[in-house]
C-alpha cells in the first residue's frame, strides 16, 4: 500500500514539474517575442560571442583533437625538432631531425607500437596553365598505418614499393580535382621535382591545420634525395611514434634520452645532443623549437575566454534586470496569488536559457557559415564542438540569469505592484 502511494505520488510529482517546465518555456518564447528590441540586443550578444567562441574551438579541436584521419592523436608523440648544446647547457642549434637519426635510433626503441618517418616539402606546379603551390609528403610505410585516411580510389604504397623505390603517389581529392577534374586518378601519372609518379590511391582531404596528414600527395620516402645523406643527425625529416597506450609515453622519452645521451655530434664545441618525443598539446604550447608550454597556453587561452565572455555576460544581466523591471507588476500579481520566490526564480533562469540557447543555434549556424565561406571546408564543426557550443550556451544562460532571478526573488508583492525593484 505504501509503494502504491509513493509510486502515486512520485507520479504527480513529475507530471507537475512536466507541466511548469513547459509553461515556462511557452512563457518564454511570449516573453522574446513581446519584447524584440531586447531580445533582438541579447541574441546578437549571445550569437556572436558563441560563433567566435565556436570558431577557435573548432581550431583548436582540429589542432589536438582526435579526428581522422589522426585517429591515434591520443596514444602518438612526435619529434619534430632536435637541439644541439654545448656543455653549460646553452643552445647553440636547433633543427629538423635527419632521416639516419631517425630510422636508426629512434625506430629502434623497444617500447613504441610503430614508428613512422616523414619529410614535409613544399613546391611549385603548373597544372592547365595556373601556377599552384602544393604540399608534399614523402612517408614510409608505416605511416599509413598510424594514419587512417579514407580512401576514395585505390590503396596506400606498402613496405614492398617503399623497399624498391617505386615512383608511385598517393594524392588528396583537392589534387585530384586540380589534375584531372571530375576523372577517375587511378594509374594516371603525376609529376613532382622532374619525375613521374603512378597514382595508387587518392584519399579524403584533411586540414591544413592537422600537419601531421595534411597534404596534397604523399611518395615513399625512399625517392627523396635527401634521405640518402647519411651519418648525419640534423636534417629535414619528422617522425610519428605510436605508443600502445599513453602510460609509455614517459619510458618512451626515457629511452630516448638514453639514445640521444651516447650520441656525438662529432664537434667536441657541441657535445650534447637532445631530443623530444611530444604530444599534440605540447606541439601547440610551444613556439619553433622552444620547449612546451602546456600549463601557461592553457591559463591563456582560459583566460582570453572568460574575458571574452565577460562582456557580453554583463550586458546580458544588465538587458535581464531591465526586463524584469519592466515586468515587475506581473512579479508581483503572481506572489500575490500565491507563486514562491524559488518558482519565480526557476521561470526566469529557464526564459534565459531557453534565450541563449536561440543565440546559440544562431551562433552555430553563423559559426558554420563562416567556415564553410572562408576556410573552404578546411575546418568544421564536429560533434565534440557542437557539445562545447552546447555547454557554453547552457553556463551563459544559467550565470547570466542567477543573479537577476535573485532579485526579482526579493521582491515583496506590494512593492512589485508598485513597480519598485528591491
């Protein structure tokens, strides 16, 4: 019996929540629509703050998110530069790891899953006429297995092609189009530093913001000339080191640094010979080959945000007071009638995010639009940033509302009929 009256009574409990939620949120289109100047103040506020917000997420999101085809970006380290030092500590140069360094001692590390190396190259081409510059990786094998690209036509070169030399090439969609327009790329030839490449696959494009896969062809990195210096520890390649959970990242720089403390550069000026195995976040938190700054990015990029959202935060309050001065005899018919101060506050918090969330999609739309026109589809919006939208809208909703709320709560229901605000 007593199950029966809980259960009866949970019920009620949640159909009259179920039935204010929705009263209020009927009220609340009323209330935008009654009042278009303000409404119309807060959500250009609201959509622009968001759309730019949206904006450098999406940025920073293709930058050290995981996003194919960088689908490992959580479990991969890079070494990108390597530094010279003299004796004292004092850095006498700093430069791109050499193609020996890397496929000698960095491959031979016991602890990583795969190791991939790869050299980034720019160049000019002639294609119908039109001079274009593209990009040009030339990767081994491997790389094709830390990368996941989708490909469109045919398949990646493997450890067979790379061991011969073959001159074959792997080409984005955007290099496609460039080439052959509409055609089909497979098995045709391409030309890049005065040699001829067979086509053997052509893959999805990626954005330039992801350096790791962006590119417009790939070749084996055996055709490239400057692999062949050898002896040599600077030079112009990177490397891709896939760990097989992020726990061996450390015992990965640890071997590292093990290698690189036996190594002589063979200038007994410049006897100390570093390193680095980084993630995606400490390649954004550093400059050139300064090391990463990860804590101080982040409190920057914090802070710029909040300063950013402060402003229009602000104005937001200020608009929110101003309505709820205006409906101040409605606050103060329904204390009269019998509303609690908490049920008051509740409705006013729920018009204001029910508002933000408006500006938010507004902002959304602008956000993709915006995108779509200027970065050619190069960045976009992903589900992970479409959330963080999602969780902006609701914190500027609910922080820009509780303090206007709290005051419409004080209000005592002769002085609101009178149209006083406490």
């Amino acid at each position: 019996m007593l199950n029966e009256v809980y259960c009866f009574h949970l019920a009620f409990k949640i159909q009259h929540f179920t039935t204010m939620l929705k009263n209020y949120i009927t009220m609340a289109f009323k209330v935008m629509l009654r009042r278009k100047f303000f409404t119309a103040i807060s959500l250009f506020g609201i959509s622009f703050t968001l759309m730019v917000l949206m904006i450098v997420t999406a940025f920073i999101d293709q930058k050290i998110g995981v996003n194919p085809p960088e689908v490992h970006r959580d479990r991969t380290l890079s070494i990108n530069w390597v530094l010279v030092k003299s004796e004292d500590g004092t850095q006498r140069g700093a430069n791109y790891a050499s193609y020996y360094f890397l496929n000698t001692y960095v491959r031979a590390l016991p602890t990583p899953e795969k190791v991939s190396v790869f050299r980034k190259i720019g160049f000019t081409s002639y294609i119908r006429g039109k001079r274009q510059k593209l990009t040009c990786k030339y990767t081994d094998a491997d790389y094709w297995s830390i990368m996941q690209f989708r490909f469109l036509e045919g398949g990646p070169y493997r450890q067979p092609e790379v061991d011969k030399g073959d001159k074959v090439a792997v080409i984005s969609e955007a290099t496609r189009q460039r080439y052959f327009g509409n055609q089909p790329a497979l098995g045709k030839k391409i030309s890049v530093a005065q040699a001829n490449y067979r086509i053997l696959g052509v893959v999805e494009n990626t954005s330039p913001v992801m350096e790791s896969s962006f590119s417009d062809i790939w070749l084996p990195v055996t055709c490239d000339f400057l692999k062949l210096k050898t002896n040599t520890l600077t030079g112009g390649h990177e490397a891709l080191i896939l760990a097989r959970s992020r726990d061996d990242f450390q015992k990965i720089n640890a071997e590292l640094e093990s290698v690189t403390r036996k190594l002589h550069t063979g200038d007994p000026e410049l006897p100390v010979f570093e390193a680095h195995a980084t993630t995606p976040l400490e390649n954004f938190s550093k400059s050139a080959h300064q090391p990463p700054k990860v804590a101080q990015m982040l409190a920057i990029v914090f802070t710029l945000m909040v300063l950013f959202m402060l402003l229009p935060t602000i104005n937001l309050v200020n608009i929110n007071i101003s309505r709820m001065t205006e409906r101040a005899s409605e606050i103060g018919l329904r204390k009269a009638v019998g509303a609690t101060s908490l049920s008051l506050a509740g409705q006013f918090v729920v018009e204001n995010i029910i508002l933000t969330l408006t500006g938010g999609l507004i902002g959304l739309l602008l956000a993709v639009l915006f995108l779509q026109t200027f970065t050619n589809g190069s960045l976009h919006l992903s589900w992970r940033v479409f959330m963080y939208g999602l969780l902006l809208c609701l914190f500027f909703g609910i922080f820009s509302g509780v303090y206007p709320a709290w005051r419409m709560s004080r209000l005592h229901a002769a002085e609101a009929l009178k149209g006083g605000v406490g």
